[in-house]
C-alpha cells in the first residue's frame, strides 16, 4: 500500500468513526426507557418496547463496528498496512475503501462462508 493509499485510508476510517459516534449517540437516545407515566396507550407503548430491542440491536452492533474500525486504524498507524488473518496477505485496498473494518482478504472471506 503506496503512503497515499494509507493517508486515504486513514482518512476514510476517521471519517466513519465520526459519523458512527454521532449514529451512536442518536441511538443511545433512542434506547433509553420509556417513563411509565408517559401518556400512551397499551399498544403504543408495546410498538416502542419493540422498537427499543431493534434500536439496542443497531446500537451492539454499531459499537462492534466502531471498535473495529479503532482497531483498523491502530494497525494501519502502527504498520502501515492492514494483513489478512488468515492468509497474512495484504488486503486489498479497493475492498479496504468500502470496509475498512475488514480482517479477511475477499479470498480468505469468501472460503469462509
């Protein structure tokens, strides 16, 4: 990966980071209890208890992304480069630009599934 590619990179990864801690916080909103004295009928407030394991889902697994895109972005600093984990091949910077999260190179993630 050329010093430019990694500067685009890192910048992408940055970028995501952001919009993902602003994803975080909307959702955190959203997750939180609904007082029972809120004025809502049964059904209602049963739509919303719904609505709230849909949003804590999207929350887990925001975080999860965000803790890897962290990680990604520690790797990169520190190597330069971000290697499969199984192979120990250097993923391709095309499939870095659209997850930058990613541990497998296509090969070693399409032999997985």
């Amino acid at each position: 990966m050329t010093e430019k590619q990694q500067l685009q990179l890192q910048s992408k990864i940055e970028e995501d980071l952001l919009g993902l801690s602003e994803h975080i916080k909307e959702l955190e909103e959203l997750c939180k209890p609904i007082a029972p004295e809120c004025s809502l009928g049964d059904l209602a407030r049963f739509e919303l208890m719904n609505d709230q394991v849909v949003y804590e889902e999207s929350l887990r697994q925001s975080v999860i992304r965000q803790n890897r895109l962290v990680y990604a972005k520690d790797r990169l600093v520190k190597s330069g480069e971000l290697l499969c984990g199984d192979c120990g091949e250097e993923i391709a910077f095309e499939r870095l630009l659209v997850m930058p999260e990613a541990k497998l190179c296509i090969d070693c993630a399409s032999a997985e599934s």
